[in-house]
C-alpha cells in the first residue's frame, strides 16, 4: 500500500518552534522534502534529500519517483498559510496527502505583541501583488502582511498611507531567531527600510494597541 506524502509544518524557523508530531513524522521518513534551510533542521535524519527551489514543477516530478516510499514534505511556518501544501495536493490528490499543522509566524507575531488574533486578516504579498483593497480592509482593526520583498515593503506603506492616522504598522523580522526585530514604522520610514525575507508587517488600529 502507498503510504500517504505527509506534509509538515515547521514553523517561523527556530527548532524549539517544531512540534513533536513533526519531528517524529520527520524520524520515520525515507525521503525528505523541502527548502534547504528546512532540511538543515534535521541533520541527523538519513533519508533521501530533495531539495526545494524556484522549480516547483520539477521537483514534483522527482517526487514521483519516490511515491512508493515514506515521503515528509517541509514547509515553512504552517502547512495551511500560503504554503506548497496547496501545490503539492494540487499535483498528487488530497486524498494521498496528511497535514500535519505547524506554529506560523503570525502566531508568534501576534503573541510577540500581545494581540489576539480572532479577527485577524492575513494577506501575503510576498512574491505577488496583493488583491486586497482598501475598502477591503478599512474596517479591519487587524492586518497581517506576509511580506519580505521591496515590492511588499512599499505596498505596505501606500495600504498604511490610505488607511490613515489612526493605524500604526509594527514590523516583525526574523521571528523566533537569534536575529529576531520588532519595530514600530510610519509609511514613509517604511518606504525606506531594507527589511528581511522573514518580514511580517503587521497594520494595527490604535484600538488594539491601547
């Protein structure tokens, strides 16, 4: 029988950020996977090692080869946040697939700064132009913006522009590593910072913050 392509959370990066359901999926995998920074997680694994790059396409395809084997499939933060989850389902079928959920950066963002996140919209715009609006999101009083890139960075600051005076943007890198920054930014320091790729940009009401 074809054992089903488990697909892993692995959170916002830091080991002690994996759970246990992860690393015991992880232990018993014959091919492994994933970007390279997610493989470096498990340096005492022995499985097989596919590594994960722009190519999305390709590596599908040397998945297959290995479909009769136990394959655990990386990915960042949770497996249900803007993650290969989707492409990887897409490809094989949901029904050959397992998710196992991880702890995603917006959760550590939000815990960071001390806010629920009931009523949170996440946008990513990380690689992509978002298609949210203003008048999408001028009556939320919680944005999350997976960013990372110039291009997010800058839309960011033009959504925080238009969404005026009584909203402050909170801008959280490296979450979870030794690097790790939270700082708040107006739209036009925002327009100037060279932010990293591990970049949420969190858009808060003055209301959550008081």
């Amino acid at each position: 029988m074809t054992p089903p392509i488990l697909i892993a959370g692995c959170g916002p990066g830091h080991a002690d950020y994996l759970t246990t359901a992860v690393r015991n999926a992880v232990a018993d995998a014959e091919v492994l996977v994933g970007a390279r920074h997610l493989l470096e997680l498990f340096p005492e694994v022995k499985a097989t090692r596919l590594t994960v790059g722009a190519d999305i396409p390709a590596v599908l395809v040397e998945m297959e080869k290995h479909r009769d084997q136990q394959m655990v499939v990386l990915v960042s933060g949770d497996s249900g946040l803007f993650s290969l989850a989707r492409r990887v389902q897409q490809h094989f079928g949901r029904e050959q697939c397992q998710v196992i959920p991880g702890i995603s950066s917006v959760q550590v963002a939000c815990a960071r700064l001390g806010i629920d996140w009931n009523d949170l919209r996440i946008i990513s715009a990380h690689g992509r132009a978002p298609a949210a609006t203003v008048d999408e999101l001028q009556h939320g009083h919680k944005i999350a913006i997976l960013a990372g890139t110039r291009s997010a960075t800058m839309w960011a600051a033009d959504l925080l522009d238009q969404l005026g005076a009584d909203y402050r943007a909170m801008v959280c890198e490296n979450l979870t590593l030794a690097e790790e920054k939270i700082h708040p930014c107006d739209a036009a320091t925002l327009r100037q910072a060279n932010l990293v790729s591990r970049t949420i940009i969190m858009l808060l009401h003055q209301e959550v913050m008081s």
